[in-house]
C-alpha cells in the first residue's frame, strides 16, 4: 500500500523553508546561517529516507512506485529558485547540490541495492580524485552514489574523509550523504521554528 502522493514532501514545506530563508539575515560564519542550512537539508533528506524506509518495509507496491516518489520529492527541492540574494542563492544553490546525490543514491538503493564493491571510503576517495585529477564528475557523482547505498545499508560515513577532501561538488554530495545517513538514523520530523 502505497502512501498518497505528497505525503512525504510537499512544495508548500520547501515553500516555507525558502521564505524563512528570504526574511533571515545570512552570515556565511553564523552558527544561525549554518543551523538554517543543514535543517532545509535535512528536512529534505528526512523525506528521502522515509521513503527508502516504506520502500523497505514493502510499503510500496513495487521500485516503480518509490521512485516515482522520490521523483516528486527530486521536482519539489530540485526547482529553480527565486531569490534576488546572491548569497542566499548560493546557500540554495549548496542544498540543491547536496540533495542531488541523496536522490540519485535514495534511486540507485531502491533499483539496485548496496554496492556490490568497495566501502564507502574507498567511494569517496575515488569520487574527489575523479573530480580534482580527472574532472570527471560523472564519475566522481557514480562513485558518491556507490558510498551512499552502503550508507543506506547500515555502513557508517566517517566525517574525516570530508575533512580531507577540498571544497567542490564532492564536498557537497558528502553532505547530502551525510544528512541521509543521520535521516536514516533518526528520522524525526525538523520543526521549521528551529
């Protein structure tokens, strides 16, 4: 029995995070701009993780049917936003990136399972190489997504690798996975008056 769709997010709950975001004055070093940050991720990765859990209990009807969940889940966060900041744009801008690789990783789970090869270190290592050595980011997201289903099958992602790595779109993926694992773990609701 599937869950009607919407349940799990709604454009409206995304709607809300965004205008928050507007009103707020954003400090890149403010402990308040990062708190506001990771709770849009993490409200996201929440829906995710739900998903991937119903999906696991046989909630769904089929991998069909999850997926096209998370497809609504991938429209809602994924759409381009209004926001005249530039700096708000751009704390959008490192969600979305963020989310991306949840989603892919949530998808690749449901259709294939865990990977089959390799630990999530050994991933994430190979992601940042493929994006700083080769720039190659088909590769480095491939590999982000492999270390994000052995997340989601229970393996833990130790932070010190993201320590290690340098700023880019790996570094951003990493968080997504990140807010996935913690979703995964505990999956309660982020209250939007945090």
């Amino acid at each position: 029995m599937s869950a009607p769709p919407g349940e799990y997010y709604t454009a409206e709950r995304w709607n809300n995070w965004l205008d928050r975001l507007r009103e707020e004055e954003i400090d890149p070093e403010s402990d308040d701009s990062a708190r506001l940050f990771f709770n849009l991720l993490d409200d996201a990765t929440i829906a995710i993780a739900k998903i991937l859990t119903d999906h696991t209990d046989g909630e769904f009807e089929d991998a069909d049917a999850a997926t096209a969940e998370l497809g609504r889940v991938r429209e809602i966060v994924l759409s381009e936003v209004d926001i005249d900041d530039e700096e708000k744009l751009t704390l959008v801008d490192g969600i979305q990136t963020s989310l991306v690789c949840a989603l892919y990783t949530a998808e690749e789970y449901i259709v294939g399972g865990p990977a089959s090869e390799g630990t999530v270190e050994e991933h994430l290592q190979a992601a940042a190489a493929a994006e700083t050595e080769n720039e190659d980011l088909d590769t480095a997201l491939a590999h982000c997504v492999q270390a994000g289903t052995l997340v989601v099958d229970g393996a833990d992602l130790s932070m010190d690798i993201a320590e290690e790595i340098e700023y880019g779109l790996v570094a951003d993926w990493i968080n997504g996975l990140d807010s996935l694992g913690r979703a995964l773990a505990d999956p309660s609701v982020v209250e939007e008056d945090e």
